[in-house]
C-alpha cells in the first residue's frame, strides 16, 4: 500500500499580513524571524500518513507539495517526522492557478508517482481558507473523496473504514480503494521531528516536477486567479462609558435608565 500526503507552505499564524496599494501583499519573511511553515493542518496530514506505515502496512508514504521553490522546506520537515520519500512541484508557469487547476496539478503528480491508494490532505490551507482542493483532487482522480475524517478504523488491501466528524455528531464509512482523505485534527496529535531524522532529510536528495513533466497544460487565461484588491475592513468606531454607583442595585438601575434611553430596551 503507498499514500500520498499532500502538505503546503503557509506564512506562520503569528506572521505579521500588510497590504501595499490596492493587491500586493506581504508577510514577514524568515529574516524577520518568521519564517513560513507547514500548514498548521497538514501536520496531522503528515501524521496520520505515517501511522498508516506504522499501524496499517504502507510501505512508502511519499510527501508532496506543490508551489514556490522555497515550498522544499516542508517536505524536508515531512522527511524529518517519518515520510519515505517527497515529490515537489514547482514551476513559475504554474503560479497563481486556482484551486481546480492546482487539483490538476496534484493529480497528475499523484498519477505520474504511480500505485497509490490512499492520497491524505488537510481539511484546509490557512492562507486561502478556502477547503475544496480535496474534493476536487477526489473528482479529478476519480477517487472516493472522504472530508472531515477524525479516526482511520480499518485498512485493507481493498477496502478502508473511517470515521467522519459531522455536525451532528460521528459517521462511520466504508468504502473500496482508492480514496482522498481529508483530516480534521481530532484525528491524532503530530510528532516532532527527531535530530536523526532532520540530519537525513537535510541529506536527501528529493525530486522536482515541472508543467512538463506532468504534461499539464495551463496555458488558457481563464486558470489563474488574482486578487484585483486586497483591503483591510473599516476600524469600528464606539464609546465606552462607565456607569457608577455605590452598589449593585443602583448600578442595575442606572445600567437600565441607559439602556431605555439608548431605546435598547
């Protein structure tokens, strides 16, 4: 059995954003102490690929990513957890593409490392928010997509047991292989690289694809996306007052005058 765990470059949580103009923005980069960094939900991504090796006979759980060269870095952070192997994707041709066509991108990098059965992603990328690239990497594979997954039951050959996290409550699925996976964190608590396995993911030598390699054609105009304006909202405005009184009753009875007066009540 070999998964895929689909992992991405985002600007740290704590990154200060700033906007120039009417589009360009910013985040602090690694010379101002913060640097980019694994999506926060691809760590469980990464995690749950390698306790399929662990816990269910994957023999090669391979890292993927898919962006700017410097994207390198979280595949040698998924190397140093415990994947087997990474794949990236870069090529300038494929900048700015949205998430229909980076799903196009993903699925023929999927078809071209061959014989996978289980492709794991993140519930979501922190930058764009927007959650869709799974199922749209499911219906480009052709795959069983499965969102929202907190708990890997069963795995065969074949077949795989899940369990869903549903508004509602818990679902559990069965379904044949292959499928896309989408992991809420529920589903385990990810591990800290260890100091051998950074020593030998520094050291590894890890593939790059390009637009050719993939034989994947976003030449058309109408596969890019750009943000025409980019704007922080309004400051809200408001006053605070305080109400005084030499005990509760009176500041209950003050706090309601106000609020009658306000025609809040």
């Amino acid at each position: 059995m070999k998964a895929v765990v689909c992992v991405k470059q985002t600007p740290s949580t704590t990154a200060t954003f700033t906007v120039s103009g009417d589009s360009e923005v910013s985040w602090e980069d690694a010379g101002s102490g913060k640097p980019n960094v694994v999506n926060p939900w691809d760590e469980y991504t990464v995690e749950e690929g390698i306790r399929l090796k662990e816990n269910h006979g994957a023999t090669d759980v391979v890292a993927l990513t898919f962006g700017a060269e410097s994207s390198i870095d979280v595949l040698r952070t998924s190397l140093a957890m415990g994947c087997t192997s990474a794949v990236q994707v870069t090529d300038s041709a494929l900048d700015g593409l949205g998430n229909l066509d980076s799903a196009k991108v993903l699925a023929a990098a999927i078809d071209k490392i061959g014989d996978v059965n289980i492709v794991i992603c993140g519930k979501q990328a922190i930058d764009g928010d927007s959650g869709v690239t799974p199922v749209m990497l499911a219906k480009t594979l052709g795959w069983t997509p499965l969102t929202f997954v907190s708990a890997i039951k069963e795995v065969s050959d074949d077949s795989i047991t899940v369990e869903r996290t549903i508004e509602s409550g818990k679902q559990e699925v069965s379904t044949s292989m292959p499928v896309v996976i989408s992991v809420v964190n529920e589903i385990n608590e990810p591990r800290y690289p260890s100091f051998m396995g950074i020593r030998k993911a520094n050291k590894a030598q890890v593939p790059v694809w390009t637009a050719g390699d993939l034989d994947v054609d976003v030449s058309a105009d109408n596969t890019k996306v750009s943000w025409s304006k980019v704007y922080a909202p309004p400051a809200r405005e408001g006053e605070v007052e305080m109400i005084e009184g030499d005990d509760a009753a009176e500041l209950a009875e003050a706090l309601v005058d106000k609020l009658l007066e306000e025609k809040v009540l």
